[in-house]
C-alpha cells in the first residue's frame, strides 16, 4: 500500500514545496500558474484513500483494518503561519460524518498539535519516494531476466 500511495504523496508533497518557493518568489516564470491558485482536488477511489493514508503511518488508527468507507476523503491544507509553512490534515470517513483532523497520527508530525511544519511532513516522503525508486529497478531487473532467460531457450 505504501508504494501505491507513495507516487500520489510525492507529487502533493512537490506541488506544496513549489507553492511554497512560489509565495517567496511569484515573478518566476514557473510560478505563472501557482500565484492565485488556492486549491488543488485529486478524485480517488477507496483504495487510493486506503494507499495515501497508508503513507501517513496512520491507517490502522484511522480506519481500522478495512478499506475507507464509501465516499471517505482526505483534505491536506497547506498553511502559511508565523513559524513558516504548516500542513494540516484532515479525514472524512462518510458523508455523514464531519471532517476531523488526524495531523497528529502522522509519523513524524507533532502528536499535539494539528499542523506540521511543512519541511517534517515532506521529509518521509524521500524514504517512500527512495523505496518506490529501489523496487521499480528490481521489478525491471526480473523483467529483463525474464526476457532473457525466455528468449534463450527459444519460448
């Protein structure tokens, strides 16, 4: 679950750090799109919640052992305080039920409070990013085995 989570981290972690580089630096030309941009939606099924909330460290704790009930979401706030930028994030188990935080059940975020200094919440995400990188060549390497070893013996 990790590694499929992994990828969809990586990129709201990256569009966070540019946002970010973007507030300190609007007049890059790479910022052009960012400047006035507020939200950013992915559209996901259960079992990519299931995946990114894997990533977290906190799914047992949020979920249970199950996958996301039916219409069950997550929001990650990127938010510029007075100690820098923070992520705050929250989960939506049903559509009857409200939003509540789960910040704190993050690996690495401070258990306390519900934001995260956005450079701890990033931070994680190389190790899954590393990870995801080590078992892509492996996965390739058995491929190209594969191949070989099919194309020697003629099948």
């Amino acid at each position: 679950m990790k590694l499929r989570g992994g990828s969809l981290l990586k990129d709201i972690n990256d569009r966070m750090v540019h946002k970010v580089a973007c507030m300190n630096n609007p007049s890059n030309s790479s910022c052009a799109s960012l400047n006035n941009l507020k939200y950013y939606v992915y559209s996901a099924h259960d079992i990519t919640v299931d995946a990114l909330l894997a990533t977290f460290g906190d799914k047992e704790e949020v979920v249970g052992s199950g996958l996301p009930r039916y219409a069950a979401s997550i929001v990650l706030e990127l938010w510029n305080t007075s100690t820098g930028p923070q992520v705050k994030i929250q989960y939506h188990p049903s559509f009857n039920v409200s939003y509540f935080p789960i910040t704190n059940l993050t690996c690495g975020c401070n258990t306390t409070t519900d934001y995260c200094k956005l450079d701890t919440f990033v931070s994680p995400s190389a190790t899954i990013t590393t990870w995801f990188t080590f078992t892509t060549q492996i996965m390739f390497s058995a491929i190209v085995l594969l191949f070989t070893a099919v194309n020697r013996h003629g099948h």
